[in-house]
C-alpha cells in the first residue's frame, strides 16, 4: 500500500495499528515549512512537512542532500518546489533535487527522500517503514 505525495483520498485505514503515523497536527498553510520527526528503524529521522503553493502537502527528510542544512529554518517553498537557501538545490514533492542558475537552465542534483502522506483527521500521516 502506497500513497502519492499530498493524496487526499484515503481509501484506506489509517490506524497507528496499520503503520500509520501523524506527523503533523495540522496541514501546513501553502508556500509553509514545519518541522517534524518520525522514530523508524531504531532512530530518530528529522523530517519536514510543507505545502506547495497550489496546497499539495508533502513530507521529506530535513536535511539538504548539498551540506546537509535544515530545511525548517533554512528551507523555503517557491511554487511546487522545497528550496534550500543556503545554496538554493530546490526540490520537486517527488524529492527530485535541481540546481537552476540565473538562466534558467536546470542541472539534476541529490534528492531528497519524500515519504509518501496523506491528509486524514486535520493531519498529515506517513506510514512508518517499521
Ligand atoms: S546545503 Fe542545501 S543547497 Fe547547499
């Protein structure tokens, strides 16, 4: 079972007993950052959870693949696009990283990993890989 980044149809049970954890108590507003957490495979994974401009939520590892910046402080939505403003790599909600010069012009980068969510109860969850 899988969901697609900001899926809003919920086929499905969402249950902590089926793996489901909330990440977030409220669906970030558009174009906002907030700062998440889950505790998966015997650690602790820092996580952020954001909106794209057109209301897609998504959920993503906080660290930039680049020099590992926190995306919660150092991070900024711009459209459908996640952008690390220590040296602006963006990424797309599918975690796909780019690196785009003052052209235009777009160079693939590292990506970030994106956890698949869905919005359920006021809330955005992720299912939990252990
Ligand atoms: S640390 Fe994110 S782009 Fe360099």
């Amino acid at each position: 079972m899988s969901a697609n980044p900001g899926d809003s149809t919920v086929p499905y049970d969402i249950s902590a007993e089926r793996g489901w954890v909330r990440v977030a108590d409220v669906v970030p507003a558009p174009g906002t950052i907030v700062e998440s957490f889950i505790d998966r495979k015997g650690q602790t994974d820092d996580l952020v959870v954001w909106t794209t401009a057109s209301g897609v939520p998504c959920v993503s590892e906080a660290r930039c693949p680049h020099q590992w910046s926190h995306l919660a402080s150092e991070g900024a939505v711009d459209g459908e696009e996640l952008v690390c403003v220590s040296h602006f790599w963006r990424f797309g909600v599918e975690g796909e990283g780019w690196k785009q010069n003052v052209n235009g012009r777009r160079d693939r980068k590292g990506d970030l990993e994106v956890l698949p969510c869905v919005e359920y109860d006021g809330g955005v969850w992720v299912q939990s890989a252990d």
